[in-house]
C-alpha cells in the first residue's frame, strides 16, 4: 500500500471532539418538531419518532447542522438567534466541522453514522427564516448521513470521527 499524500493526511487529521447541543424529530410533515434529550437510534430507521420513512439504504437517515452555523445563518438575516428547530435538522453539534467528516464514519455516543452528502436547505426555509432564509443557509445547511451502528444519542454526548 503507497504512503497517503500531504494532503490526505491533513484530511484524516481530526482530533477535534464535537458535542451534541440539540436534538429533535419531525414526528409527522408539516407537524412542529418535538426537542428531546435523548434519542434511540435504529440502521435503516433513523431517529426512534422521526417522520423519516426511507428505505434501509437511504442516504438521509439522520441530518446534522454545526451550532456555529446557527449563528452565521442568524447573522446573515440581522437576528441575534434563530431556535434549532427552525431548520428542521435532527442533531446540533458544536465544536466539531462536519464538512471535515465527508467520507468518513463517525461516533457519537454509542451510534456510528456515515457522512452521506450535505443537507441543503429547501424551499420551506424562506418561509421558515422569512424573506432570504433559503439564501442564508446556503453553505450552512449540514449533512446528511446513514446509521452504521444502532444505539441511542443525548445531549452532551461526544463527536468524534472513527479511526
């Protein structure tokens, strides 16, 4: 096997531990979205009361959003704060660049998910963030991923990529 070049190294470099500030799940489309403390996480299934119904395979099982993008979308609409569950994201992580898990496994708690793509912001945020919400997420809208691992997820918990 060759040696990894400069820059895969520097892309396999993440020693940053993140945190888990926020959970929520969208129980039914339209519906407000329930915050919890804690969550049971399923393969195939997402969040335990989650309106996801994908199939096992599915790419968009479980979305992230970093905190500090929070405040950057905020910024962006001249507001001090906007509440996690505008954005309609299941977990908010602090700490930790998600971007920087692309193609990787990660921990957090006792599940293991997969970076599958970045989470995009839809339509419905214009009208969630009011007038230039759907531009202000753009580029901070998280990711996206799939469940490797079953277990359950809570506030506080570490996230960390898998070696």
């Amino acid at each position: 096997m060759s040696e990894p070049t400069p820059l895969q190294t520097l892309l396999d470099t993440l020693p940053q531990c993140g945190r888990v500030e926020w959970i929520g799940i969208r129980p039914a489309r339209g519906e407000p979205v329930k915050e919890l403390d804690s969550v049971a996480v399923t393969i195939g299934k997402g969040l335990e009361g989650d309106r996801f119904k994908g199939r096992e395979t599915s790419k968009r099982q479980v979305t992230l959003i970093q905190q500090e993008h929070l405040h950057a979308i905020a910024s962006c609409l001249q507001r001090e704060a906007i509440a996690p569950e505008v954005f309609r994201r299941n977990i908010v992580v602090s700490g930790l660049n998600l971007l920087a898990l692309k193609g990787k496994q990660f921990r957090i708690g006792n599940v293991v998910l997969e970076y599958t793509g970045l989470c995009h912001p839809c339509s419905k945020m214009e009208t969630a963030l009011g007038p230039g919400g759907y531009n202000a997420m753009r580029g901070h809208g998280g990711i996206t991923t799939r469940v490797v691992e079953a277990g359950s997820i809570a506030l506080g918990d570490d996230v960390q990529a898998c070696l």
